[in-house]
C-alpha cells in the first residue's frame, strides 16, 4: 500500500488525521537528524497494526510532503477511516 502524508513537526501531540483518501500527521519531534522521520514510522505502524521494518518513505526524506509504504497484504483499507490516532 501506498500513502501521501502531511507531516507538521513540533505539535502538541503524536496524531494521524484522515479525511477522504488523505493523511496528515501531527509529532512532537523536530525533524533533526531523521528524528521525525523515525516518530512518524512509529506512528504509522501503530496505527494500520504493521512493524516499523514494513514501513518505508519512498520520497520525501527531507520534506514535510512524504511517499510511504506499507508492505503488507492484510492492509487493505486504514483501520479508521475517518477517526483520529
């Protein structure tokens, strides 16, 4: 599966918003040296049930718009489509 993310760095707290196809996360880390990049792996595995070693960023290292993949054939569908993490 693959996913275009927002990511805003230095929130009030760890959260993945959805909304019709469409994600954004909200972390705590700043983004220095891949500390957000690492939060928002976690996040991310956290949220659709996968390890972090099945979540990758395909493009976007060093931007707040992302490319991610999930590498796992039980995703369909986001287990909450429209609920906040």
């Amino acid at each position: 599966m693959i996913i275009e993310i927002k990511v805003n760095t230095k929130s009030n707290k760890n959260e993945i918003i959805t909304a019709e196809n469409s994600y954004k996360a909200n972390l705590t880390t700043a983004p220095s040296n891949g500390k957000a990049n690492k939060a928002l792996i976690g996040l991310l595995s956290d949220y659709f049930k996968v390890s972090k070693s099945q979540i990758s960023i395909i493009k976007g290292e060093k931007s707040n718009n992302k490319i991610i993949k999930i590498c796992d054939t039980n995703i369909l569908v986001h287990p909450n489509d429209t609920n906040k993490y």
